[in-house]
C-alpha cells in the first residue's frame, strides 16, 4: 500500500483541469430490469477527467456526479498524490449533498499512471483476478431463466444470480428450481429480492423477516450461494436475525451511501456477504479498509458494480486487492443487459477470460480506455474547469 516513500515521495504534481462528460445511450429495444417499474430507454453514464501538470490524465466514472461542480474547483492546484488529504476534501463535499467518488477513482488512476503500477497493486495486491457472476436483471418465464443459466454457463461462468419477485414466493421459487434444473450444479445461483432499497417513485413496500425466512427456506433447499437484500436494509436487526436462523447466506448494502452506514451493518452483523460499492460509498481508499474489516470478521466481500464499466472497473480493483469474492458481479443479461451497452463508453468492452475470472487489468492505473468518439456521439452536457494564470476558467460541455 501506499505509504511515505511511495506517491509523494515522486516529486510535486498538481492537478490543473478537471473535465466531467455526462452521456446518454439510448436503448432500442428497452431494457425492462426487474427492479424498476419503468422500462428503460436510455442508459445515462458519467465520465470525469483529471489532469495532471505533468501531462497525465486520470479517469474514473459509475456516479453521475451531480451537484459535485459548485465544489469542484478545489480540487485545482492539489497534488493528486496525498490520497488521504483529497479524500478528506471529498469526503467534506460528500456530507453536503452530492457524491464524488468517481473524482478519487480518477486520482487513483493518476496515481497509478504515475507510479507505473495497477491500482489493486497498490492498494493490496492480493490477487490479479476474481470469478466472475453473471449479475443478470430482466424480468423474465421461468423458461427464459433456464435458457439464461444454459447461455450463462456455456459462455463460462461459473455463478449467476437471479432477480425474482418477492411479492410472489411460489413463482420465484419456481423460477429458481427451473435454473436448477437446467444447469445442475454447473453454476452456483445467488437470488436477488431487491428490497432494500425502491426506484423514485416506487412505493412498494418490503416483505417481512416471517416470508423472509420462508423464502431462505425454500431457497436452503435449491442449495443457492447467497440470498440478497431479503429486508429493507434499515432493518439491521431482522436481517441480523435472518442471518442468524439460516442455512443460506444472506447478502447485502449494495447501495450505502457512507462508510459509517457499512460499518453499522459489519456491527449489527447483519450480512455474511457485504457488498457496498466504492463509487457510491466512501470510494477506493476507505472501502479499501472497509472491505478488510470485513474480511477480518470472517464475512465476505463482493462489491456491488451494476452503475457502468467504470465503476466495474473500479471495484475489480478493490476487491482485488483485498483478495474479496469469491465471486464479483459481473452485470450481464442477454435479455438487454449486454456488456457493449454496459461499457459503452470504453474502447472494448471488460470481459472474464477463459476460466470465467474478471482480470485486473495490467496496465497502470485503472486500465480504462474511452472512445472519444462514442463520448461526443453520446454527450448531453458537461464542464471543464481549468487552473490558467492561477485563475479558475470554466466551459460548458455541450452535444
């Protein structure tokens, strides 16, 4: 990891610009994800640049940034290298409002180009790679399910998971036998009931600890790997006591908003699966010593990735480093979630390689690679904030 003799001690570099592009895929046909009333019909992702004075170019991404430009201008003039002071500052904007998490995900990157290191070199190194789950999200039969698994398992995959209805046991159930039945113990499942969290607008309620635990049941017997979001996540205790009373493992906090919201679960020992995302809590450097709290608790560590390929990217780092998994998400659904619309703003798309492992990229820093030319077919908007003379220029990015 990174200590006294390592970045700093490279020489002074500052940070002179910060360009963020905010894009929009469109979807033709919808993607219709089991989580969400409203099909979706356009894909919104979030880019942001920093430029170092050395010439070096930072890129992270998985968050829309919103909110984070009346602040931004702060980060100009600072040395990228003092990872713990920008995080602080971050973590200063962070508790006023808007998330900017993808922002040290760029530094990091800098980091790493500057030093000639991937990031999980740096924050760990525990291993270059993780098996991958294909984390699918359509609403579909339980037919489409078993054709899914099939798909899932010939492409290599090792695990999958499932997003089912928890309002109706009987036919989650059903569709999850039906996998079962159709790949054997080819895969390991993982079952998702999402209800830890609701859409905008969404004002449907959780199920209760009782049909919880009919659920785990039920599920015990299909002999899934995990049961994921089975209660609102407010509720540590039920979870806790979910956890406690089963015989499946339950997973969990994929949409933290804090790293004090993580460890209130780690405490409340409510998960045996912790899955907070580093783009959207805390970031790279402090999920990196939440994930080895967690780990040193006996629990596992698989992030949450579903945002875009920069944030898949981002957590691949993390929980490499760490030596988290067993398995990683991998958000893949042949039902409209492909990985060319997933990383769509990325030269080429991330995939698993042969053994059905997501590799950490060899090349320094994040290993991101945009399309310049999918940016500005996409672009919707943006900013770029320059330090020129020691004055701070603003431009708005536009289509």
């Amino acid at each position: 990891m990174i200590g006294a003799s390592g970045p700093g001690a490279i020489g002074p570099v500052r940070i002179v610009e910060l360009q963020v592009d905010h894009l929009e895929l469109p979807l033709d046909p919808p993607f219709h994800a089991n989580w969400d009333p409203e099909p979706r019909t356009r894909f919104p992702a979030t880019v942001v640049r920093v430029v170092t004075d050395t010439g070096i170019v930072g890129v992270g991404g998985g968050d829309t940034l919103r909110g984070v430009e009346p602040h931004a201008h702060r980060l100009l003039g600072t040395d990228p290298m003092a990872i713990e002071r920008q995080v602080r500052m971050l973590e200063s904007i962070d508790f006023h409002g808007p998330r900017p998490w993808p922002i040290e995900a760029a530094l990091w990157d800098v980091i790493g180009k500057t030093t000639g290191q991937p990031v999980a070199t740096l924050l760990g190194g525990m291993t270059d790679r993780l098996a991958a789950y294909a984390s699918t999200g359509a609403a579909k039969s339980a037919a489409d399910h078993g054709d899914v698994a099939r798909h899932v398992r010939d492409r290599g995959f090792r695990a999958i998971k499932l997003r089912v209805d928890a309002h109706d046991r009987s036919t989650a159930i059903a569709e999850v036998t039906a996998v079962r039945a159709a790949i054997g113990g080819d895969l390991q499942i993982m079952v998702d009931l999402n209800q830890a969290w609701r859409m905008p607008g969404d004002v449907t309620g959780s199920i209760d600890l009782a049909e919880a635990r009919r659920f785990a049941d039920a599920l015990a017997e299909l002999d899934i790997y995990w049961l994921e979001e089975p209660l609102v996540d407010a509720d540590l205790a039920g979870l806790a006591a979910l956890r406690a009373g089963s015989s499946v493992r339950i997973a969990g906090g994929e949409l933290w908003r804090t790293v004090a919201d993580a460890d209130r679960a780690l405490d409340a020992d409510a998960y045996d699966v912790h899955q907070p995302d580093v783009v959207l809590a805390g970031g790279l450097w402090r999920g990196r010593g939440l994930a080895e709290r967690i780990l040193r608790r006996g629990r596992r560590y698989s992030p949450h990735t579903w945002t875009d390929g920069l944030g898949l990217l981002a957590n691949l780092h993390v929980a490499a480093a760490v030596g988290g998994g067993p398995f990683l998400e991998f958000p893949y659904d042949p039902h409209g979630w492909t990985t060319d619309r997933r990383d769509f703003p990325l030269l080429a798309p991330t995939e698993i390689d042969g053994d059905g492992d997501l590799v950490v990229p060899r090349s320094p820093g994040l290993g991101i690679e945009l399309d310049e030319d999918v940016l500005a077919r996409t672009r919707v908007g943006g900013w770029r904030l320059r330090l020129v003379d020691g004055a701070v220029v603003r431009q708005e990015l536009t289509r």
